[in-house]
C-alpha cells in the first residue's frame, strides 16, 4: 500500500478498543484518511480514519493493536485516503488483503495509484448488461446465465464445494465467439492457509494464473484487513476494465466473513447493533461493494462480480444473504442435499435467479431456443421434484405414467445436465443440446413451452434430417 506521509503526528491516544485507537484533540482530519501508527517498539502499522467528530478521530488499524499502549504510541495522518498502485504488472500476481505481493515477485512498479474506494457510476453514464459470459457449467449458462456487468452471487452453505464452484469458474469464465481481453481477479477473505493454497495451485497446475489477480486475507489474518480486500480487487478490475478495456470478473469469497468483521467493528465503536448484532449500515456498506459491477457508455471493458458467501444454517433470511439479494440481480443457490447426493455443483436452480438473463441469451448471443428451453426444463425439474414429495407420502405405486416420466426426468437431470467434472467446460451449444436430449424423454406433447418450429429444429428426433428447421 502506498502512502505519502505530509499530515499531522499525535500521542494524544485516548483509549484502545479492539483494533480501534480513540484519538483526541484532532483537527483537520477527514474520514477514510491513511494512518500511520507507531508503536512503543518503533514498529509501523498502517490504518484508516473511520470516524471524526469535534476534536476527536476514531482509527482503524490494519495489523492489530496488540502492542499498543495510550501512552507512547504515535498517530500520524497523511491527509490522503488509501490507494493502491497498479498497473498491467497486477495480473498473474498474488496479494495479501492489504495489498503487498506475496507471491516472492518484486513490488508492481505502479502506472498511477488509485482510491482503493472508487468512483461512483454516475446511473446516466451505465450501459445496460446484455452480453453473455460462458462458465462452462451447464446450470449457469443454460439455467441462470450470468451477463458482463452482472452481479450474480452465490449463496452457499458450511461444507459445501463453493470454493471449488468459485475455482471452476475462475477458470472457466470467457466471452464466447470474441476475441477480447478476459480478466479474473479473486478476493479471499478468512479463508484457511489449505484453501488459499488450493486456488493458488489450481489455477497455476490449469494455466490460468496468467489471467488472474488474486488477493488473500487468511483466517488468522486481522479481521479489520477484511474490510479493505474486496475494495482493493474491485480498484485492480476498474483499472483493467477501464483504463485497459478488459471484461473482468470479479469472485469475492466469503462475504459472510467480511460481514463478520463488520460487526466487530460496529461492537469495538459500542455502535447501537441492528439484525444479529449486524450494524444498521450493514446495507450500505454492502451496497458500496456490490455497485461497483457494470459497464459505461462509451467504454469496451466491464467489470461482473459474483460474490459468494456462506449462510449461517444454510438459513437464506440471514442478514448477509437477505441484504445481497436485495442489492444484487438474482442469485445462485448450492443446496445441501444435492451435494448429499453426490451432485457436483450441487446448484439447485428452482430458487435460483438472473434477473438479467434475458438480456444476454437469444439469437446472436447464445441461441435462439435457449429461453425456451430454460423454461420447459425449469417446468419438467420442478414436476418431478414436487411428485419426490408427494412419492413421500402416498408411495409411487400411486403415480400415472406421465407422473413416473417426470419423476425419472427430474433424476436424470441432477445426474446429467445439473452433475459434471470439476475440470469439465461445456459450452453453451453442448448445454443446450444436452437440454434436449433430456427433454426428449417426455412425450412432445408435454413439450407446451416451446415454439414447435423449435422442436421441429433442435428435438433430437428430427435433427439431422433433411426437413429438420424448413419451418423455423
């Protein structure tokens, strides 16, 4: 993190909170100002200006506050907010959450340094997202299809595969058919030394290292550096998208973590708690993170986020997901009995949703039968999924035979559309094809949602012959 120190030095420490310093008889200061903290043993920390009132400053501290004492420690502030240098030398490189290399390369030689908290879009300047970015996972790009400029989350649960999800995707993630510059840049907050080293191997054994920035807050980390991660990524995924024309996608990983560090926060300031102890700005604070996602007027590049958190008890009306859901399009849900199941990724699409999927499918984009062919699989899934129940209660002995093809249809498509490798990329067409080849297990008769000029085209039983499409 670079800094220039030109600001003003005081010892007037009041009282220390957590990784808080309460520092009196201040002037001049302004919120989210650098901080440059000496302790009684000569050692530099480095911290931001989070709140400021009359002749009183509260301090953030990055590294802790172990060590410090109201007597000798030393504040000084540098009159500017917290920036990060970038440049092109950012990509294939590994961070920690403050932003110093730690992957053994040399420090970035910095093109300029930016407002590690951004620049607001202004609304008028934002280009509406409608084009289609392919993950290679059949239940996204067929089901719940993520577009440049999106922010798609992923609400997982304790022990479920999100991380491999997030990996897979890293991976994965391209614009189809176009020869463009594609970025990835994944922010890990409180993840484990094991976690952090299987994303670091993953992408360098699969080569995707050279399209990635990754930045890394461990677990043992301080929790207060947790707060500063995502914007020190969403800063590098601006700088590409905009100054590079590059179309980023942003993975954020756990954002439950990063709440949780939030909340620490808001109990050191004694702050008035709202939802489980969630502060009351929980929201906005979220907000400032997830708006970051779009494109501009005028501009090639993008940046698409897709946050992933965990919910606690796998319980969707928990503050972290509730609030996301709100500020975000939709959302992609890992269900824990798919995964009981052996299903990988074990992605239930029923409460599953991309608000902006319309926008980026269709004729020139994916293909013309793709939301229609989304539906009738949403239709045919969520039959035989409400017949399992009723097969709980009153036996399969008392279902018609429409009711048993649906049943096995539901089953088949966990094993064969939902369920692929975690090193399998399908593209859209395979999906798609793969769509029909499960649908033409259900009379045609039952295929009700779906153009019959479609069905004359694509339906197994007449592709490949010489009158396959005259109608469509």
């Amino acid at each position: 993190m670079s800094t220039l120190i030109t600001g003003r030095e005081y010892s007037t420490v009041r009282e220390i909170a957590g990784p808080l310093l309460f520092v009196e008889r201040t002037t001049g200061v302004a919120y989210g100002e650098v901080v440059k903290v000496t302790t009684p043993s000569g050692e530099e920390r480095t911290g931001q200006v989070l709140e400021v009132g009359e002749g009183f400053a509260v301090v953030q501290v990055f590294e802790g506050t172990s060590g410090l004492d109201v007597s000798t420690t030393m504040v000084k502030f540098a009159g500017e907010t917290l920036k990060f240098p970038v440049s092109m030398d950012i990509m294939g490189r590994i961070f920690d959450g403050s932003g110093k290399p730690v992957d053994g390369g040399p420090e970035v030689i910095p093109e300029d340094e930016w407002d590690i908290h951004g620049a607001p879009i202004n609304p008028y300047a934002r280009a509406y997202p409608s084009e289609f970015i392919q993950t290679g996972l059949s239940s996204i790009d067929g089901m719940n299809t993520l577009v440049r400029g999106q922010k798609l989350p992923l609400f997982s649960g304790s022990g479920l595969p999100h991380n491999m999800v997030a990996a897979q995707i890293a991976r994965q993630a391209k614009v189809p058919g176009k020869e463009e510059e594609f970025a990835v840049v994944f922010a890990a907050m409180g993840i484990t030394a094991d976690e952090a080293r299987f994303f670091r191997e993953d992408f360098e054994k699969r080569g995707a290292m050279d399209k990635v920035v990754m930045f890394v807050n461990l677990a043992d980390d301080p929790a207060i550096e947790r707060l500063i991660t995502p914007r020190l990524a969403l800063t590098s995924a601006e700088y590409l998208a905009f100054q590079y024309d590059m179309h980023v996608l942003v993975i954020l990983t756990d954002m439950t973590n990063y709440a949780e560090a939030l909340r620490e926060i808001s109990a050191a300031r004694e702050e008035v708690p709202g939802r489980r102890g969630y502060p009351g700005y929980m929201y906005t604070d979220l907000a400032t993170i997830y708006e970051r996602a779009g494109r501009i007027h005028g501009r090639k590049g993008s940046v698409t986020q897709m946050p992933i958190l965990t919910m606690p008890h796998d319980d969707i009306t928990h503050p972290v997901p509730d609030l996301t859901g709100y500020i975000t399009e939709g959302q992609i849900y890992l269900e824990r009995g798919l995964h009981m199941r052996g299903i990988y990724p074990p992605i239930n699409v029923l409460p599953s949703l991309s608000r902006l999927m319309n926008e980026g499918i269709g004729k020139g984009k994916t293909r013309e039968d793709h939301r229609q062919v989304a539906d009738q699989l949403y239709y045919a899934y969520a039959e035989g999924r409400s017949l399992r129940e009723l097969v709980a209660v009153i036996g399969e002995e008392a279902l018609t035979e429409r009711d048993r093809q649906y049943l096995d249809f539901a089953d088949r498509y966990e094993r064969e559309f939902v369920n692929q490798g975690p090193y399998e990329d399908r593209d859209i067409e395979t999906t798609l094809d793969l769509g029909w080849k499960l649908l033409s297990s259900l009379p045609e008769g039952e295929l009700k949602r779906i153009d019959p000029a479609y069905i004359k085209k694509y339906h197994p039983k007449y592709r490949g012959k010489p009158e396959a499409g005259k109608e469509a």
